[in-house]
C-alpha cells in the first residue's frame, strides 16, 4: 500500500537524514527530483512564478549538461539546486566508489550554478556506508511527504488529496519534473500549491 508520509521510523533509524525543517511555523520545502526535462521543467518554473513560490530541484547531472538554460533560469527565479547523482544511480546496487564518482560528476556539471552542497539518494536508497561518507561532504536531504507523482495508474484526486493531508509545518514534499511523472504532475500542482497557501503554509527553499 502506497504510503503519502515517510513513516517517523525512518527519522529515528536515520537521524543524520534530513527529513523536515526545522520550524514551528507553517512552512513546507517543495522539491523536485530527476530534472531539468524539456517541456516539464520549464513548466513547473513557470506555474512557481505564479504563485511566487521559491523550491528545490535536485538534478540529474546528465540534465543539467543537456538544459543548462533551465538551470540558469532556476538560479535567477531564485530556487535552489542540489545533486541526484549524475546517472541516477542505485545506491544499493552501485560500490561507494563508483556512486560517490557518480555524484561528483554531477556536482562537477552543477558547479557554475551551485553552491548549496545538498544531495538527494535517488529512489531514497542509501547504504549506511554510503550515508556514513557522503554526510560528510553533503547534507542529504530526504523527505516526509511523496506525493506518487510517478505512479501512472493513480486517480489525480486521491493523489492530490492524500499528498494535502500528509503535509505539516516543516514538511519536505517530493515531486518529480520527469517525463514519466509528468501528466499527473501538470494536473495536480497547481492545486496542491493553491490549497496550502490557502491554508495558511509558505514555501521555503532548502
């Protein structure tokens, strides 16, 4: 069964993690994994502007190396970039010698843009090896609220309404700027945004 909120196990198994802000406020970060993509990325700029929204992209290096105009506009519009690895790599699968190479390259492809050090696992999987060396170098930053923007067979509104209720104050919410998440994307962000400002939230960027 698929789970909108990051059981608080995690948190304590994890500490070193970051899984929210620290805040007592209603402020959330939003977040936006496997960018920039053409036609997608571009988007979600644009619907951000909007509403005035600042978040966070965590870009695939190889991406970034093919939409370095995206990258550029995402620092003028005043968001902030981290790295998700250069290939999208397991972790699981993938030697601490070969994944952290990977993630320098992509650190390497940010660097004109980038000096913010934060590092998301794809697919949330890190060996504790790999967190032990990596927190050194990096925050790593995970999250308490995915919204399944990748799934293709979700109905729009119980995705829509199950991500609205796992938010809190100093929630990390994951979104995709990908092709594969891209149709339930374009259909439930603006609304998600919406909904929060409404109710109160702000959006700060990691």
């Amino acid at each position: 069964m698929f789970s909108y909120k990051t059981p608080v196990i995690f948190h304590t198994l994890f500490p070193s993690l970051t899984w929210m802000i620290d805040t007592d406020t209603l402020e959330v970060s939003l977040t936006f994994d496997d960018g920039p993509v053409a036609g997608v990325t571009d988007w979600v700029l644009s619907v951000l502007n909007d509403f005035d929204v600042r978040a966070t992209f965590f870009c695939v290096g190889e991406n970034v190396l093919d939409h370095p105009d995206l990258i550029q506009r995402m620092a003028e519009e005043g968001h902030s970039v981290g790295n998700h690895t250069h290939n999208h790599l397991n972790s699981w699968t993938t030697s601490f010698e070969k994944y952290h190479a990977n993630i320098m390259k992509c650190e390497e492809a940010l660097a004109p843009f980038n000096k913010s050090r934060l590092f998301r696992p794809p697919y949330g999987k890190l060996r504790p090896l790999h967190i032990r060396k990596i927190k050194n170098e990096f925050k790593i930053v995970m999250w308490n609220v995915l919204t399944g923007d990748y799934r293709p067979d979700v109905d729009p509104a119980s995705c829509l309404n199950g991500s609205l209720k796992a938010v809190t104050g100093g929630s990390i919410i994951v979104f995709h700027d990908s092709m594969k998440a891209s149709n339930l994307l374009k259909t439930i962000l603006p609304g998600f945004i919406d909904k929060l400002l409404k109710q109160g939230y702000t959006f700060k960027p990691l």
